[in-house]
C-alpha cells in the first residue's frame, strides 16, 4: 500500500475519505428568527438568483439557482434571420388561431 501524501501547507486541498483531495469546506452563520433560519454566505458562494430551489439530500440542504421561467424581456425582439436561404421547416398540423 503507498503512502498517504499530506495537501501541501496553503492548498486549500485536504484528502477526503477516499484519498483524493476535496475544497476545503467553509463554513456560514445560521441565524434564527422565530420559526426561520437565515444563512449568510461567506464570499465566493454568492448566488446569481434572488430566489433558489431547496431541497433535502440525506442530512443535507441543497439550494440551487433557480431558473428563469420566461425569456429575458426584448429576447425575441433581438433575434433576426438575415439568411435569405433559411426555409422555415414543416410545422405539421397547427390548431387554428383564436382571435384575440
């Protein structure tokens, strides 16, 4: 069996139980407020999102961005075909339209 190797001082590596290195785990405030709790992120963890998904994975908390569900505001505003040998591609059998 080899050696185990030690992370170099300052890596911000540490092995994990498999013997391969992992980042370094920080670590956040939990604030409870009455029946809440907020978690105030240290630097490098912010999130692109005001709002995110939550969910549970064994013990842990998983927060995750959540998506936009609509197009950005002007994104069809901006696309444009300039290809005069695009052809638009069968649309098969569309419903009728309702007159607004």
């Amino acid at each position: 069996m080899p050696p185990r190797e030690l992370p170099l001082p300052n890596s911000g590596l540490v092995p994990d139980l498999n013997l391969r290195y992992a980042p370094r785990m920080e670590t956040a405030t939990v604030i409870t407020e009455g029946d809440r709790q907020t978690v105030r992120l240290p630097k490098g963890y912010h999130l692109p999102t005001p709002t995110v998904q939550i969910r549970h994975e064994g013990d842990a908390v998983v927060l995750e961005p959540l998506k936009p569900q609509a197009w950005p505001a002007g994104f069809f505003d901006q696309i444009h075909i300039t290809d005069p040998t695009f052809e638009r591609p069968d649309q098969g059998v569309l419903p009728p339209v309702n007159p607004l």
